[in-house]
C-alpha cells in the first residue's frame, strides 16, 4: 500500500452518489482531492464542501466528460483519477432486472467519449493509475450464458443483445468500459476497472440517484407490485473503499467485480417491510404464472483478495431507507401510527 498523505486524486462527476463517497474516504485518508462537476455553483454539489477535510483539501473543478480541455485541466497533476462520472437515467422504467435502459443518445455518447477523454488526460499527466468505474451492466447482459454459469471477471455483456433490446445503459457501459481498456494499453496507462451491481446505501448527496429509486418505489406506493426478478447488491461504502483499495493496492490489475448477494425482488420486499412496515411496500408479485425467476451464481473473490469485507445486504437496506428518512425523501413514520399512505407520483 502507498501512504495517501501529500497524494493528489481526481474524482470524476464528484457530486454523484457513488463519487460524494469516493471524495469523502479519500480526504478522509489524507487525500488531496479535485472532483470534477458540470457547475460548482450548484446547490446539488454543496454537501462535498461539508465533508471532513474539504476545506483545506478538497478543490470543485468544473468540468465536462465531452469537453477534453476541462478535464485535462481537472486531472494535470493529479497521481490518480476515480473516473466515474457517466450518464445514469431516471427513466423511471423498471425493466426487471433494476436497472434502467436510458435513451442513447443521452447514455452511450458521454460514456464512451468522456472516457476515452479521461484515459488521454491520464496519459498526459502521466498519472500513476486510473480506476475506472464500470458496471456490472457491462458484464452480464448475455442471454446465451448457461444458467449455471458463474459470473465473474471474464463475463461480458452480448453488444448485440443490448443493442437489440435498446438496454442502452449496459451497451453504454460495456462499449465505454471496452474503449477504456484500448485507450488505455495504446497509451500506457495503468488502469483498473470495478464492476458494481446495483448500489444502495446512505445518499450524501441531496438528490436521489437512479439506484435508489429502485427502493425508493417500494416505499411510496407507486409500485404496486414487485417483478419476479433478481438483482444483486452492494453497499456503497464498500464500493467507495474498493475504489480506493484498488488504487492504493500496487498489484492490483484488470476487472474486479463488486457484489455482496443476490436477492429476488420478494425478499427485498420481505426485508423491508420486517425493518419498516409502515411503509406501503407491494406484497404480490406482478408475474404470478412463470416459474420464479432463480439468482444466477457470482464470484466476489478478486475484492475479497485486495483486502474488502462486504456489508451484508440487509444492512445497505435498511441504511438507505434511514437515508431517505433523514433526507426528508419519506415521511419518519412516529410510534403506533397507521401505515403510510403515499400518493403515487
Ligand atoms: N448506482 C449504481 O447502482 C451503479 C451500479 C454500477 C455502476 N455504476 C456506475 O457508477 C457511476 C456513478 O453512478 P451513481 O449511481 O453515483 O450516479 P449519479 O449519482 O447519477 O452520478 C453520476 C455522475 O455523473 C455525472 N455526469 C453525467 N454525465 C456527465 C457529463 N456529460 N459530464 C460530466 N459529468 C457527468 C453527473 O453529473 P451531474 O450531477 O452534473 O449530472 C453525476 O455527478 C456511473 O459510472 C455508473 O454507471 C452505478
């Protein structure tokens, strides 16, 4: 491991949900840190200034992935970069498998030029490595892999699947994450990729982001119902620490899939409603006639290597749902209440 003091670090996109978490554990460690946002001034950024050490160490550089001037400028430098601004949809389509398919236009154009424009701007300042945040939309999307299968680092998304079911989001990211790993070896740049499942976990940010809108349906009312599907989690301090290992850990190399467990959408909805059934969380399944829809297998064991023990799901749970309570994004039910009745949006 490497000492953090005196470090400089780039975080891409630093207002985002799973970046607010990366800048916080950096300057945490010691890290000097430039996150990069589209408009500093934005209210939505105000709570990086808040974070333990952001006064004395922590610069907002404004910066957009389609505009190479500003991130060259964001990352000269700096020793590292945490690349992971990209864009995520709040369509709030629910496509069954928890993550949202975007227009392309809007998903695929950032995503693959904004990273190509990072890895040349590590290039040219010569940083000592680039962790790229990819995801696991990036990885699993194959319809032609064996239901015994274990998905692991190997495992990529079918371009041609994703392109034809419109699932821009994966075919975003899998093109982008693609694109990185070409840049990256034709310029010698050092490069790590993590591949997230869904992250859920408190928000340090004001607003809610699209991974927790995946929860945050259950609990207002609007989704009356629950998908027979099954989607893995992570708690998003795991994901901001395993960011950080994978810099920190000097023999760190290739994909490093980021996962605790899988869970079908009637557990989730079993969990939530033990930790709080004021709330009006759906308890039939939209799809009562197919048979229930079976967890594919899944290695963690790369980040368990470098050093990550993962927080159990049911603990990134109930920590986004107090999230959201504290945010005043759901009513604090008070003791002996009737249950919630939201209004569906
Ligand atoms: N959350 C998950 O479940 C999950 C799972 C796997 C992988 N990931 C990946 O993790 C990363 C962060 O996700 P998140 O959940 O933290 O999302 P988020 O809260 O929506 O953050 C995304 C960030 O990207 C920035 N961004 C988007 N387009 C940009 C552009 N053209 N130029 C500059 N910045 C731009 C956004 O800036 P603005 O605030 O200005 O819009 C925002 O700060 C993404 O790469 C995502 O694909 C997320």
């Amino acid at each position: 491991m490497s000492s953090a003091s005196g470090q400089v670090a780039c975080v891409t996109g630093a207002g985002g949900f799973i970046a607010s978490w990366i800048v916080k554990l950096l300057l945490e460690r010691g890290y000097t840190v430039r996150g990069t946002v589209r408009n500093p001034d934005d209210q939505k950024n105000a709570h990086l200034r808040e974070l333990e050490g952001a006064k004395e160490r922590l610069t907002l550089c404004r910066a957009d992935l389609l505009d190479y001037e500003s991130l060259r400028e964001a990352i000269n430098g700096c020793d590292g970069v945490f690349h992971t601004a990209s864009p995520m949809t709040d369509d709030p389509t629910d496509h069954g498998d928890g993550i949202m398919f975007g227009l392309k236009e809007q998903m695929v154009e950032p995503a693959v030029i904004g990273t190509k424009n990072v890895i040349v701007a590590a290039a040219e300042a010569k940083v000592r490595r680039v962790v790229f945040t990819s995801s696991i939309g990036a990885v699993y999307m194959d319809p032609h892999r064996s239901p015994d299968a274990v998905v692991d680092e190997s495992c990529w998304s079918d371009l041609v699947f994703c392109k034809n079911t419109k699932n821009w989001y994966c075919y975003g990211k899998a093109v982008a994450e693609q694109a990185a790993w070409e840049e990256a070896k034709e310029r010698g740049v050092d490069m790590v990729a993590i591949n997230p499942v869904l992250v859920l976990g408190p928000l340090l940010q004001p607003t809610v982001n699209a991974s927790i809108i995946h929860i945050l349906k259950y609990l207002t009312g609007s989704a009356k119902t629950y998908a027979n599907s099954v989607q893995a989690y992570v708690h998003v301090k795991d994901v901001a620490l395993a960011h950080i290992l994978l810099f920190e850990t000097l023999s760190a190399s290739g994909r490093y899939l980021c996962a605790e467990s899988m869970l079908h959408r009637g557990e989730v909805v079993e969990i939530l409603t033990k930790f709080f059934p004021e709330y009006p969380i759906p308890t039939k399944c939209s799809d009562e006639i197919k048979p229930r829809a079976k967890p594919y297998k899944f290695s963690n064991q790369r980040l368990k290597d470098v050093g990550l023990e993962f927080t159990p799901v049911k603990q990134a749970l109930h920590d986004t749902v107090k999230s959201l309570q504290e945010k005043g994004h759901i009513p604090v039910p008070t003791q002996n209440e009737e249950p919630i009745h939201i209004q569906s949006a």
